[in-house]
C-alpha cells in the first residue's frame, strides 16, 4: 500500500451536494445509473487508486521522469 489516499467524502460532496448529480440520474440520462451505483464506483476507483496505482506513485517520487529531447 502505498502512501497516497483518496478523499472520497470529497468527491462525493462536490457530485451530488454541489453539482446536484442525484437530480441528473432521475432524468433517466444516464441509463441505469444511480446514485449507490457512483458512490461504489468511487469507492473501487479508491481502492485501485490506494493499491497498485499509489505504489508506483511512490517509485515515480523517488525517481522522477526526465525529457530528453535527443531520444523523445
């Protein structure tokens, strides 16, 4: 596991407290989304995003990319 972690609250509060999201998936727009359905999209997209995503985050810290205008 590495070190960074998601705020999911945030997200959802931004989603559906202040962009009104609820309001958007009961016009049918969206076919059958709705809101338990995003917030456990949210969720899994954390949990990759705190596991397999997060480690490899932590090695680009420690070695960060370089250009290299002769090879790119």
């Amino acid at each position: 596991m590495g070190h960074y972690k998601s705020n999911v609250r945030d997200l959802e509060f931004n989603l559906f407290e202040v962009l009104a999201l609820e309001k958007v998936l009961a016009t049918g727009e969206c076919g059958d989304l709705d809101s338990p359905s995003v917030r456990d999209m949210l969720r899994e997209a954390a949990k990759l995003a705190e596991g397999p995503l997060a480690e490899s985050f932590a090695e680009t810290d420690r070695n960060p990319p370089t250009f290299d205008p002769a090879t790119h």
